[in-house]
C-alpha cells in the first residue's frame, strides 16, 4: 500500500509517514484490548458459539471494505475501521478457553490449546507468502482485504454448521467420547455464576500471569508487526520474497507445536514433572530463549542467512507458550477461565500497542541496524522481566475462588484416563 515498486504498480501508493504506518498497524490492539474482558464475560452468560459468529463474520465484511476506507478516509479511516476489527477479534481468543474448558481432558489440554491456537499460526504462515503473490498480482494489495473477507465469511459457515458450546450440546458426538470428556473435567460447572473479581484482581498467581503476557506481547507485536518492514529495509528484500520469508518463522512454530504439545502431555499423564516446573520451564524457554536470539538478530547487520536463522528460531521457540503461561489459566481457574484469558490477554495488549509506536519513534532510518539493534534489546528486556515474575509467583494450583457453588466431581489423579 505505501511502496508500488514492491507489488502491483498499476495501484495507489499511500505516501504515509513511518508514524503513521505505526499508528494503523498498532489501531487493531486498541479495539482488541478494551473487548477482551467484556468478552470473557459475555461467555459465561451467552452462548461462545454465536458470540463467535458474530464478531467474525462483522470483521470479514470489514475485510472486505478495508480498501474502500483507505481511500475515503486515508490512515485515519483506515485506524477507525482496524479498531472495529480489533473489537470483533478480540472475542476469539477468551472465548476459545471456554469452550476449552468445557471439551478438553486435563490430561489433553497441552495438545488441545496448541493446536486450537496454532490455527493463528498456520494463519500467519499461509498469509504472508500469499499476501505478497496477491499484491503483485493484477488484483493489487486491494486482492489481499477481499480475498481475507471471503476466507472469513467461509469460515463462518462451517463454524455455524460445525461447532458446539459443549459435548453436551453437540448433535453428533458419540455416547462414548461424551462421558468420557464429561466424567474426566475436575471443578468443572455448567451452572452459571457471578464472576469474583475482587478474588481474581487480588491473587497473585494470576498477576504473576498478567506479567507473563505483557512480556510476550511486546515481542510479539514488534515481530508480527514490524519484521516485514526489516526484511524489506534492512535485508532487502522485495515483497514478494518477503511474503515468503517472513512465513518461514511461523512454518516453523506450527511445526514444532505438535511434538512440543505431545511431550507436554506425555510428562504430565506419566507424572515426571510437575505441573508448575514443566509450566515455567516452557514459558522460559519461549521468552528468555526467544528474547536472547532476538537480541543476537539486532547484531548480525545485513546478513540475511544469519538474520532469518535467528527470526527463525525466536518465532519458533514460542511453540513452548503453548504448554506454558498461555494454558495457566486452566490451571488456576478452569470455570473462569475465559474470563482470565480475557484479562490478561486483553492487557497484553498494553504492550502490542506500545511495540509499534516505540519502533515508530525510535526507527527514524528503516535501514539503521543501530537503530533497529535498540528495539530488538528493549523487546528481549520487557520478555525477560515477565518471564522473572513468572517464575518467581506463577502457580499451577487451582484457585479456591474457582468453585460454583458445588463439589468437586473426583480428584483429578482419581481419574482413569487413557
């Protein structure tokens, strides 16, 4: 949109400044910051399963009308309408732990939430080749917003067709695999409650969680956001090749999730570490791992080999959130889980909004490695600081306020599950 001679040049270019390029990238995380808990919480009263529907289906129009907007209204429209799709994505991520909560056996859980979130990843890597073919196309970067509205009027269909609130209101599940997903769930309600806010503000597990995401998510908005225009500027590549550089990292992450997943589950049914190591251990390999190779990146200079093989290994590494902070919320509150993914996920988005802006105002040369060296080092530091809180007061163990109001079905270690 803002350099014709790396896509279709027969399109319009936006002469918009670094600042402004900011501003829009970082627009969506406004909408979604502010939905998260409003999200978690419509969840525990409405049906997941609709709540979804809507909010995709709103954004996929908004997909589609994304170029339109662009050049009625410019960056500013444009940040309008990014906010709107934040809004209506921001139920995605909440709603899914519970309807987690509510389908996955403790002893499947790693594997559940890797490879139900990993859809994100698999998103991104598909995306980002694709989008690059689709701006050098003759339908131009508009074929990009057109192309994503119908991926997600598509999905909403199968969604609509497909999915449940739960096994027990699934029309085709077997008698068998019902029980068995029912029977296996500890402290687990279909009643619903009044969310305890003062209980879940003041427990330190959870805060200790909180940190977690904060640190993740400034890393991860300067890598999502920000590593195009580093591999276009400083790399030197065009678009196109981008598209398909830029995937690789995410190829890799989706790759990795599935045995990381596995091992996870595997330690935790056979009882080799416990629950609280083996979440620690994860989240620091992910962030401190992570953060270290982003770091080493900002001291290659122009060495593409040696820069795509350390963007690599930093995306990559966060295949181990999957079974670390980003399941915790399970652990601590599986009733209330939506409602604590969509508190802390919704505050992450403090820092994927602050990334981009930091990046605009320190990267005033988009070719300046010196430049791009300090926003790598300030990223490895705030993913380092949360990962420390982490580890100091994270906790696996679920939270008293976790109870509706009745007794708890069976211990979980009291359960036969194969």
């Amino acid at each position: 949109m803002t350099d014709r001679n790396s896509s279709n040049p027969d399109f319009h270019e936006f002469n918009w400044t670094e600042k402004e390029k900011s501003a829009i990238l970082s627009s969506f995380f406004w909408g979604y910051l502010v939905i998260q808990a409003p999200a978690g919480q419509l969840g525990q009263y409405f049906s997941p399963k609709l709540l979804l529907l809507g909010a995709n289906l709103i954004s996929a129009v908004l997909a589609g009308l994304t170029p339109t907007a662009a050049f009625i209204g410019g960056w500013k429209l444009l940040c309008a309408l990014r906010v709107i799709q934040g809004l209506c994505q921001g139920f995605a991520v909440p709603l899914s732990y519970t309807l987690i909560s509510k389908w996955a056996p403790p002893n499947e859980r790693n594997r559940y939430v890797g490879f139900s979130l990993n859809g994100g990843t698999l998103g991104a890597t598909a995306a980002m080749p694709l989008c690059g073919l689709l701006a050098s196309s003759s339908g131009g970067w508009p074929s990009i917003f057109y192309f994503s509205g119908l991926l997600g009027l598509t999905w909403s269909a199968l969604w609509a067709w497909f999915a449940a609130d739960s096994p027990a209101k699934h029309q085709s599940i077997s008698v068998e695999e019902k029980e068995y997903i029912q029977k296996s769930l500890m402290y687990v309600s279909e009643d619903k409650a009044k969310t305890p806010w003062s209980q879940i503000f003041t427990s330190i597990p959870f805060w200790a969680l909180i940190f977690a995401h904060l640190g993740n998510g400034w890393a991860f908005a300067v890598i999502i956001t920000e590593m195009p225009s580093y591999i276009n500027s400083v790399l030197g590549f065009n678009i196109a090749t981008n598209g398909l550089l830029s995937a690789l990292p995410y190829l890799a992450m989706w790759l990795l999730t599935f045995p990381v997943c596995w091992l996870a589950d595997y330690l935790q049914k056979n009882k080799i570490i416990p629950n609280s190591v083996a979440r620690k251990l994860w989240t620091t390999i992910a962030q401190t791992g992570g953060a270290i190779m982003l770091v080493s990146m900002g001291f290659v200079g122009r060495d593409a080999v040696a820069a795509m093989t350390l963007l690599t290994i930093t995306v990559a590494l966060a295949a181990f959130l999957f079974s670390g902070y980003n399941i915790n919320h399970l652990d601590l509150s599986p009733n209330f889980a939506g409602v604590l993914m969509g508190i802390a996920n919704g505050l992450e988005n403090i820092t994927t909004i602050l990334a981009p802006l930091t990046v605009g105002w320190v990267v005033e040369d988009t070719k300046s490695v010196e430049q791009w060296r300090i926003v790598f080092i300030i990223s490895a530091f705030v993913s380092i600081t949360g990962n420390l809180i982490f580890l100091i007061f994270g906790s696996t163990e679920t939270q008293p306020w976790n109870t509706i109001n009745q007794k708890p079905k069976k211990k979980e270690n009291e359960i036969n599950i194969p």
